[in-house]
C-alpha cells in the first residue's frame, strides 16, 4: 500500500514520475485568475492564526463543515478563532474522497512542515505549531506568494475600483511579482439585478459623471477600461449566468437603461438585450487594448435566498447549472468575429457536461497567427479536482490541442491554495505518462517533458503577453 501524500501521490507510472520531478515540479507559476485581495499583499499582511488563513473566506471547506452538521457560528459567525478551528478539524476526517482531504493536507506539509493528519487527536498541535510560524516573516502574504514561486498574479477588480492596493505596489516596486487587476464589469450590465441602479451611481463617480443615458454609460466604462490599462490590466473577467444573446439598436438600449434608471425593472428580453449589446461594446475594446476576456459560465447564483440575506454572495451557497448557451456563445463570438474584433478568450463551464461544447465552440474561432486564440480554461471551480482536470483536459485533448493549454488557476480567496498547482501538474504528467506507458504518445522524454512545462507556464505566460520578469 502505498504511503498517503508521498513523493509520487497521483503519479501511478515511471513516466509520469519523471515527467512531474524533472520538468514540471519546479515551473513558475503565473496565477492568472484569483480572488486574492490586494489589499492584504499591498501591506504584506501577518496573519494572526491558521484560522484566519486557512479558513476565511474559503467556502469549500464552509461547505464541508455545513454537510458535517457544524453550527454556522463556527464557520462564518463569531465564535473565537480557535473553536473555528477545531470544528474544521472534526470535520476533515470525513472528507476522504473529496479534494479538502488532499488539499488540506498538502497546504499543512507544503507551508508547515506538518505531516499530522489533521482531527481532534492532532488539532492543539497542529494549531500550536502553526500559529507560531504565522509569526515569522516567511509567512507573511507576500512571502507566501514568493515562496510558491509565482511570478505574477491577476486580482479580481470592479472597474469602480481605485486600484489604489496595486499602484501601492508597483509605486513601491520592491515585491518581485506583478500583482495586476483583471476587470470584472459584469454589475454593469446585469441590469435585472438588485442593486444595479445604486452600481451605476458608484461607477459614475468612479469616473467624474452622472451616467443618465447609454452614452453616458459607455463613455464611463471606457475611461475605466483605460484606466485600468495604465495600472497594468490586460485581463477581464465575466460570470455569464446564462450566457445570452440578442441583438438591439442603440436606441433601444438606451430606453431600457433609462427605465431601469427610472425604478422599473426591464422584462426578461429587455435584460438579454441590455447584456448582449454592454458585452460587445466590452468584447471590442479588449480587442483593442490587446486584453483576454475569460468567460465563466454554468453557475446558479445564491441558490439558497435565506443565507444569501444573511451572508451575502459568495459564501458557499452557488450551485452546477443545467441550462443551454452553446448556440448563444458562438453567435455572441462570431459577432465579435465578423468585425475582426473577437479578443482572445478563455471559456470556463462549471457543469462537465459542457466540456466537449466548449472545447469545439474553441476550436471554431481559431486564427492564423495567435496561438490558441480560444481557450478551454481548466477545470474550474467544483471541477479544479481530480476527476473534473482529468475530464477538462482529456476533452480538450480528444477536440482541440492540450499541447497548446494555459494551465491551471487558483481562483482562490486563500494564499496557502497554490498547493493546487502541485496537485494539477502532477495528474498532467500521470494523463500524458499513461499515454507514453501505452504506447498512445511517444517514447521521447524531451518531447513530453517540454509539452508539460508549456502547459504549466510557458503557454499562459506567453498568451496574456505580460513581462513576468522578476525584478
């Protein structure tokens, strides 16, 4: 039997073994799509116990701890850090099977040295040992960014945003790695949303207007997109829950923003229309700007309405979606397409079942002179395991160029998740070391191994087209 989270955990075969230790184990990594906050990267923040580290924010393992029957005061509530604790460490033995078990356990090993399986029997050690290297400066944020090597990393940020954590930073110009933002616009343009018309207020200050009209709403997005381009940006981001498509006259978007504006609330056609036309206008200047546009799709929002209330979004209450976008998404592309102004994108589907879709829809938009102009992205959100990167990228393989994929992404709240680079490269090297084991890839070490450090870093740093270069 082989030991639990050894030197080969995931790696079944010599190639496999081989490919992970001498090409991929010590590849950079740039963290395209995160959720960290730059705030707390901008002061290098000391974290004042494994609590607030490792289970802010985190809603994975909130969830696991709900389906343990925990309390919600010991998961988002106000009981003391050290009870929040040891209700997580009641709760990790019973996930064997699910990706915490291995996550856990290689972000204690990775940062902490601690190879204690985590419970009740181990939790005052554990915490101990913890806290007390929480104190040392090699596990500050930013030293635990440095210390996972990633040469730069792209935060989630509203276009009202100041960015004034990212100018901080590159004013400063002492952290070795780039911290840029990634333009999340979509409160712009989800006009069937509570809480749009107070949004538009704030983005209209954000850029020195009253935003009364479509116009005025364009030109504000766009002083925001140049904005952003200055601090660094080349990067935006969207959750498209559902992907729609419709098309409307200028005229008509106006008239829709302006009932909105005016306290009505647009019909369901009137909001496609509304969201069709803003993702154009934005799909257009990331054209031109030279940004990739990501695209996150399959999601049902805060599917439990009495804990979005008290909690808010984001908490660990989104669901898989079933619902149809394919012929939407490729006429929403090919609009950009025909004008020559379809930026490079990344699709990203929360619901497996979509994973050969979006790999074909990918495949149709290719174009000479940029390589995988159109990505599958990985494995994204309930799919960043083992089964769901396994899936992802044999689909991708099978329909398109795994040779040409931009790898993993944390999109993680947490600075100990980097781990989950580690665990995506080596189920790569166990999928393309099976294939050399069966005679179904060559025999060229070389050749595979330099397909494995591309996936792993070359192609994204390449792709977004961002200087990477430790300073």
């Amino acid at each position: 039997m082989k030991q639990f989270l050894d030197d080969q955990f995931l790696l079944t075969n010599p190639t496999a073994e081989t490919l992970y230790k001498n090409y991929a184990k010590t590849m950079p990594i740039f963290d395209f799509h995160c959720h960290l906050n730059p705030a707390e990267i901008a002061g290098n923040k000391k974290y004042r116990n494994i609590t607030e580290v490792w289970l802010g924010g985190d809603h994975y393992k909130w969830r696991a701890m709900r389906a343990c029957g925990v309390e919600e005061r010991y998961i988002t509530g106000d009981a003391p850090d050290k009870d929040k604790f040891f209700k997580w460490a009641e709760t990790i033995p019973q996930c064997i099977g699910n990706p915490l078990y291995h996550w856990a356990h290689q972000e204690l090993k990775t940062f902490f040295g601690i190879d204690l399986l985590l419970s009740p029997a181990t939790a005052e050690q554990i915490w101990n040992t913890a806290n007390d290297l929480l104190q040392k400066d090699e596990f500050t944020a930013r030293s635990l960014i440095v210390r996972s090597n990633v040469t730069g990393l792209c935060t989630t940020d509203d276009p009202a945003d100041s960015l004034e954590h990212h100018l901080q930073i590159a004013r400063e110009g002492t952290f070795p790695v780039k911290v840029l933002p990634a333009f999340r616009p979509d409160k712009s343009f989800n006009i069937d949303k509570a809480g749009f018309v107070e949004y538009i207020g704030k983005l209209g200050q954000s850029a020195g207007m009253k935003i009364e009209s479509l116009d005025h709403l364009l030109s504000a997005l766009q002083q925001r997109l140049e904005f952003f381009h200055q601090v660094g940006c080349r990067v935006s981001d969207h959750a498209l829950d559902p992907v729609v498509f419709v098309n409307a006259t200028p005229a008509e978007i106006d008239a829709i923003l302006k009932k909105a504006l005016g306290g009505q609330v647009p019909d369901e056609v009137e909001s496609q229309k509304f969201k069709t036309f803003i993702m154009l206008f934005l799909g257009r200047h990331y054209a031109r700007l030279g940004w990739v546009m990501q695209l996150h799709v399959g999601v049902i929002r805060n599917s439990r309405s009495r804990m979005m209330q008290q909690l808010g979004p984001d908490t660990g209450f989104d669901a898989i979606a079933d619902y149809s976008f394919g012929v939407a998404l490729a006429k929403f592309l090919d609009a950009l397409d025909n004008t020559s102004e379809l930026p490079k994108t990344v699709l990203y589907c929360l619901n497996p079942r979509d994973n050969e879709m979006l790999a074909s829809i990918a495949g149709c938009f290719q174009e000479g002179g940029v390589v995988g102009k159109i990505q599958f992205g990985s494995g994204w959100w309930y799919n960043d395991q083992k089964d769901g990167m396994l899936r992802q990228m044999t689909a991708l393989a099978n329909i398109g160029l795994l040779s040409r994929f931009i790898g993993m992404l944390t999109d993680s709240r947490s600075f100990l998740s980097y781990t989950r680079h580690d665990y995506f490269r080596r189920l790569l090297c166990n999928l393309i070391g099976e294939w050399a084991e069966a005679g179904e890839a060559p025999d060229d070490i070389e050749l595979l191994g330099k397909m494995v450090q591309d996936i792993c870093y070359n192609n994204a740093s390449q792709y977004f087209g961002i200087d990477l270069a430790r300073s």
